[in-house]
C-alpha cells in the first residue's frame, strides 16, 4: 500500500503541473480539535487535526495521523496499527484531463481514470475497488461536493477522493486524495479527512506556483 502510494507520487509529480486550490470561505468557523496550519512557505494552508503531521512532496501534500505511520512511510513498510491514517494530496488541471480523455467536470471519470494506478497484478497488497459513490451538499443534493472510489487491500482499506475546485487564477481546477488507514477503521476517520480535503486553499496562481 504504501509503496503504491509512493510511486503514484512519482509518477504524477513527472505528470501532472502543480497548480493552485482557492476557496471562498474566510467565514468558516474551525472544527473542535483542528488547527489553522500551513506548509512551510505558505504556499498551502488547511485544517488538520491537532496531532496530525503533514508534509510537501513534489509540490503535493502528505499527511499522517502520527509519527509513527510517517516513519513507516518513509521506511516504506506496510504494518500498520490501529489509528493509523495516510493521505495523500494532488492537483490537476482541466487540460491534463484532455490527456486522460476525461471531461472537464466528470469527477466520476476522473476517478476512475486513476483506479488502474491501483489494479495492477502481481503485487503482493493488489487493490481491490468498490463501488464509487458521491458526497453531496447538505442543502442541495444536486451539488457534489466530491466522490470516493473505496479501495482495499484486506490489510488496508481506504479510497480515491476527487473534487472540483478552482485554481488562484479562477480556472477549474481538481484535487485527487488516495487516503488509507487499518482495515476496518476507514470509515470511521472519513470525516476527519474531509475536514482536511474540503479546506485546503492557497494564495498563489499557478504561474506563481510553477515559477
């Protein structure tokens, strides 16, 4: 799991541009237990639990539920205990969508368009996917607020979470989380993630960003 997680960092940092996630909600009011955070230059800024860890990868973010499931990452085992989450952060842009030959908008195709990073055979924790499913506004089920593809190895279960945003120039923009944790414990930390997902913004265009 970890390892396929780590390559997928690879490959989409060689692939895909960094670009710029804004959100219009200066108003939001902090969850009980998180904290206002930021990556180290500010490009990035989000709500994580209190004693979560993240970190920025190839302009990508990386977040932990604790130190020790950092180190595991980084030693790229695949034992985990229980409480243990990973998640992992990327940006895409309409256009590259043009490459995948997605629609702009199709959060479902997108989805699925990345589920082959994770149905390789031959693997020792291949994947297995369920059914993708929305997560729609609460006062408007018309409004997607994102999607999840659940993803499970028997060991780790998990999943795909993709949404539509904007980047800092207002151009769409989309955000893909590949977020795992024990098997059997997923579900439970689904809203912390979202907390998380939903409230990632930044100052910064793209041409900034890739400057």
């Amino acid at each position: 799991m970890l390892k396929k997680l780590s390559m997928l960092i690879l490959i989409l940092a060689m692939m895909v541009p960094t670009l710029a996630l804004a959100q219009d909600d200066d108003d939001a009011e902090i969850p009980e237990g998180y904290l206002e955070a930021a990556t180290e230059e500010e490009e990035f800024t989000f709500l994580l639990p209190e004693d979560w860890i993240i970190e920025q990868e190839f302009g990508q973010l990386i977040v932990f539920s604790n130190e020790s499931i950092q180190e595991k990452y980084d030693e790229d085992s695949v034992e985990v205990e229980d409480g243990e989450l990973l998640g992992q952060v990327s940006f895409i842009s309409s256009e590259f969508l043009g490459l995948l030959d997605v629609e702009a908008g199709d959060l479902e195709g997108i989805a699925m368009a990345f589920s082959e990073f994770f149905t390789g055979e031959g693997e020792d924790d291949e994947f297995e996917m369920g059914e993708l499913f929305e997560v729609t506004d609460e006062d408007d089920e018309d409004v997607i607020r994102y999607v999840v593809l659940p993803l499970s190895t028997g060991m780790w279960d998990g999943g795909l979470f993709v949404r539509q945003g904007i980047d800092g120039a207002g151009e769409p923009l989309y955000m893909l989380m590949i977020a795992a944790g024990p098997s059997g414990e997923f579900e439970t930390t689904q809203e912390t993630l979202e907390v998380f997902f939903e409230s990632i913004e930044t100052p910064l265009t793209a041409a900034e960003l890739e400057g």
